[in-house]
C-alpha cells in the first residue's frame, strides 16, 4: 500500500513524465494483475468443472527486488536524453542492480522501474521543490514569450534593443514590463549572497539591474566570445530547454587595464549549464560560452551594477582585492622589494 499512496503524493512528479502516463498505468495494471494471479484462488476443491489457470509468474517480490551486487557483465543502456532531477549516469549504474528478469526488458520499462525506486530515496519536499522549479522553469520561458516576440518583430521588422552587444538573438526582460520583479529579485536574493561573497566589487551596494533572456541553438547565437560582462555581478539562470555544450570557461577575474593580461593556470574554470540551475559570478570574471551544439539553450541573465562601486573605481589605481592579474604585480613587487631590502641588509652586515 505503500507504493501506492507514494505514488498518490508523487502525482505531481509524474505529471512532468511526459508521454509515459500510459506505461506507469500499465505497469502498475500489470503488477496488480501479477498479484492477483499469485493469489491461489481459495476453496476450489468442490470440483464445479472450472479449470484454474496454473500461475506462471514467479514470485513477485523476489522478482522485482534490486540485486546488491552490481551485474559487471551488463552493458547499461544510455539515458543521458532523460529529464530527471537524478543525473543520467545514475540512471546506467542503478541498472547493474536490476532483478536479472529486467535486464533486458525495455529501456522505457527499466526506466519506470528506477524512477520509482529513485523517488523512494527523494525527501518529499524535495521532490516538490525539484517540481516546483521546472513548473516555474517553464512559467518563465512561456510567460515571457521569448519565441514569440522574437516572430513578432521579425514580422513586423520592428528594431528592437537586443540584450546586449554580443548576443543578437534574446530580448531585454526590463522592456516586457519586469522591471521591478528583477528588482525585487536583485535586492531579495541576489544581494544577501553578493555582500558575503563579492563585497570587494560592490557586491554589498548593489542599486541597478540590467534584465535578459538569450538564446542560443540553431538560427540563433551560436557562442559567446571571451569578455567581461558590464556589470559588478552577473546572475546566470539555465532555463532550458534540451541541448548540448553551450559550457562556460572562465578565465580569472581582472580590472579594465588588465582585461587582456594572461590567464593563469589555476584561474581556468569550466562549468556545464543545468537546466534550472544557476550561476552567480563577479562581472568582471572573463568569461564566454562554447558553441551549443544541437537544440535550443534559453539563459536568462541579470546584470547587478553598483554605482558606488564605479564611483570609487575612478579614483583607485591597484584593484588586487580582487583583480588576479593586480594581485599577481603586487606579489611581484613585494618580492622585489623584500630582495632589495634583504640585500641592503647583507652589505650592511658584510665585511
Ligand atoms: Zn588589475
């Protein structure tokens, strides 16, 4: 019963299944009916001419149960294509355990299995707020109207800004008329995170915003070029939908006169979108985006800005709090100096 009532409070979970409605219902029809096949019909001694069936299955319970050690010999199928808030590789590796009846069932079927095996591992609330996250995930990209915009002023041949100087294909948020929610983002979220992470690039006087969606896949943005962003802190939000590559690499944090010093080894940084996941990284990290190789990526991004911050930036010189290539001159004349001193010393205490 259980399983049942899991599946009762999960329906939620289930409904972003798309297309497999059909076989969970059938898979657990064809459970019940296993069951009921199991059940050996009671007081059928009387000998009323109807002959009963003999079972074929096996028994349920040890039929369905997962194997504690993993089968090496089996090749798992792949489901890297599969929406779900567990990794695919899990997906691969859980089917090493699968009762040696399933292993060669149907992907779909070997799938169904796992999900509900997974979910059970899944604290409801967590589940829910995985949930909670697509629904709102895809409330933005239709709310939003990306795709149709984008229709509209093709149609219409309407000049529109574009998000910015890099991307052509996107549209800047504020102009929809959401302004004063990426505000209220800005303050409500972003801000209590920036003034403990970037307090040293105004992350802690954060006061403007700059709001879009940009698009990348086939007809649209391909890359993204090595630059820094015109913000102090760049909020970075994967909205979808299903694609390949597209990764970020960055390249150390640096101010305007060193915006094209070297990269130093430990300062290469690669990151990989997740739909529904988000990255918050100082504006002035240089970054860009490798080719999204096939389907459709949506990002959405808020520039933070703090003109406290740019004020003060005009009157200093050395910004080795927090740009990489500063610190690193800074190290150097330090070292320098101590040389100097250290060998002032040594004549001094010589013969
Ligand atoms: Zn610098």
């Amino acid at each position: 019963m259980a399983r049942w009532r899991l599946q009762s409070r999960g329906r939620r979970h289930r409904l972003h299944m798309k297309g497999q409605g059909f076989l969970r219902r059938s898979w657990f029809a064809e459970l019940r009916h296993k069951r009921e096949r199991e059940d050996p019909p009671a007081g059928n001694g009387k000998g009323n001419g109807v002959t009963v069936p003999p079972s074929v299955s096996k028994p349920l319970y040890g039929d369905r149960r997962l194997r504690l050690n993993p089968n090496k010999a089996h090749k798992p199928d792949k489901y890297d294509d599969v929406q779900s808030e567990f990794d695919p590789s899990i997906f691969s590796s859980l089917e090493r355990h699968l009762p040696p009846s399933l292993l060669e069932a149907p992907r779909d079927s070997k799938l169904e299995f796992m999900r509900e095996i997974l979910a059970r591992y899944l604290p409801e609330g967590e589940r829910a707020r995985v949930q909670r996250h697509k629904e709102y995930r895809q409330r933005i990209m239709s709310a939003y109207q990306v795709e149709n915009f984008e229709k509209w002023v093709n149609a219409v041949k309407f000049k529109t800004m574009r998000p910015n100087t890099m991307n052509k294909f996107g549209a800047v948020l504020d102009d929809f008329g959401l302004e004063a929610m990426l505000n209220k983002l800005m303050e409500e979220f972003i801000c209590p995170f920036s003034r403990v992470l970037f307090p040293e690039v105004g992350g802690s006087t954060l006061d403007s915003h700059h709001g879009f969606i940009v698009e990348y896949g086939k007809d649209k943005d391909i890359k993204l070029d090595f630059h820094v962003d015109d913000s102090e802190v760049t909020l970075n939000v994967c909205l979808g939908k299903q694609f390949s590559g597209g990764e970020l690499f960055f390249r150390g944090v640096r101010c305007d006169q060193h915006v094209n010093s070297e990269t130093q080894l430990e300062e290469i940084l690669e990151y990989s979108h997740v739909p529904g996941q988000a990255v918050l990284h100082r504006g002035r990290h240089r970054h860009g985006a490798r080719p999204t190789t096939s389907g459709h990526r949506i990002n959405l991004l808020l520039w933070c800005r703090s003109s406290a911050f740019r004020e003060m930036k005009k009157y200093q010189k050395d910004f080795s709090s927090w740009c990489g290539e500063c610190q690193r001159e800074k190290k150097v004349r330090q070292r320098q100096c101590l040389d100097t001193t250290k060998t002032a010393f040594l004549r001094m205490g010589g013969p």
